[in-house]
C-alpha cells in the first residue's frame, strides 16, 4: 500500500469552479502535513501548510482528519493559473530527519 | 526571497561515469535534502543531512550515492557509477528549522546514457 495516496486524475474543470482533491496517508506517526504544487519538470512548491483546525489561504482551503487520516484540499473560484499538479505531502522522522513523504499527484487543468 | 540554488540545471553522462550535483541552501537553513523525480513518477526522499552528518537514507541511496558539505554554503550529491535507471531529476531541499517549511531548488535533470 502506497504511504501517501491520492486519485490522479486528471480534473478539468472549468474556470471559476470549486473543486476539491482528497489524500490519505498511512502512517500514524506522520507529524506535519501540506499541499504543494508542481508545475511541469519543475520543482515542488509550497503552497500551504495542513492543520486539524483546518486553515484558509485565499481562495485554498485545507483540511486534515487525523483520526481518519486523511487531508483535503479545496480550490473556489478556480483560475486558468491553478492548473498545475497537486502533491499531498506528509513528513515523519526524528528532529534531525523529518523526510517528506509525497503522493503521487492530482493534476488539475483549468479550461476557459 | 532566499532561493535554494542547483546546478547545473541539465545534466548528460555516460552510463558509469561519476557525476557530481551541486546545491547551495539558503544560507540559515539548518536542514538539507535531496530527494529525486524520475519522470512520470513521485517524488522519492533520498537523504537528510543535518549538524554535519546523514541523518537518515532511504534505500534508493546506496553505496554508489554519497553527500557532502564541503564548505559553509556547498551541499553535493555524487553518483559514483551512473546507472541508466539513475535518469531522473534531482531536487535539494533544505530549511531552517524542525518545524519550517522546506524550499526546494529548481532540480537539475540528470540524463544517463
């Protein structure tokens, strides 16, 4: 079983519409959790970080459910620039280590 | 904004050959990875390197892989003897502290041939 799990896609979806992508994650020791976003052949960005209060950064929304083990992420309003691929990510490991763990992807494409 | 900084960006070698990637992290940062994206696929945790020492490697990071901080900015990946299944981009990552954000370079390509 894959650590980190999300559906592929991929999501077309129109501009200006909500659309939410789901990952769940099998380690319970994992300790911190986010949403980066890739575009292609570059490198991971961060986009938010993933808090059990849930936490709101524009027009992103994330969620984690640590009883469930999974994280959300909700997109409102979206825009031709959202389209890109979207990692869920979770890190475990010692002080020293903290290693992040990466799903496979969801990738979003935006049309006009 | 501080960025992590790799090179060369492309990388092209000759299956066997020793290759040497280079990162320079952002310069307070405490922390240091590398990880790689072989195309298609996720990306895979190779090694964290923390108070001069690997502080965990998975187990893509064999005997052929090795790191370095040579200096006080300089943080290498050597590839002793590529292999063609070494083709893949490798990004380096570092940050401040246990509970920051990590940023990542923007990766060099390396193509084995």
């Amino acid at each position: 079983r894959k650590e980190v799990e999300q559906d592929p896609g991929p999501f077309n979806v129109p501009e200006g519409a909500t659309v939410a992508f789901n990952c769940t994650y099998s380690n319970s020791a994992s300790q911190s959790f986010f949403w980066y976003r890739q575009d292609c052949r570059k490198e991971p960005k961060l986009l938010m970080s993933v808090y059990s209060s849930g936490n709101e950064d524009g027009r992103f929304t994330a969620q984690l459910n640590r009883a469930s083990q999974y994280i959300s992420l909700l997109i409102r309003d979206s825009k031709l620039s959202d389209s890109a691929t979207y990692l869920c990510v979770v890190a475990r490991g010692s002080s020293n280590t903290g290693k992040l763990i990466f799903g496979q992807g969801t990738t979003l494409q935006v049309k006009p | 904004e501080p960025e992590v900084t790799q090179t060369p960006s492309h990388q092209v070698t000759q299956m066997g050959q020793e290759v040497i990637l280079r990162c320079v992290p952002i310069s307070n940062h405490l922390y240091f990875y590398w990880y790689r994206q072989i195309l298609g696929q996720k990306v895979e945790f190779l090694v964290s390197f923390y108070n001069n020492e690997i502080s965990e490697k998975s187990e893509i990071f064999d005997d052929q892989f090795s790191v370095e901080r040579p200096d006080g900015s300089n943080f290498t990946l050597k590839i002793r003897s590529t292999k063609l299944e070494d083709s893949a981009m490798y990004f380096c990552a570092s940050r401040e502290g246990y509970l920051d954000g990590y940023t990542f370079g923007s990766g060099t390509r390396l193509t084995v041939v």
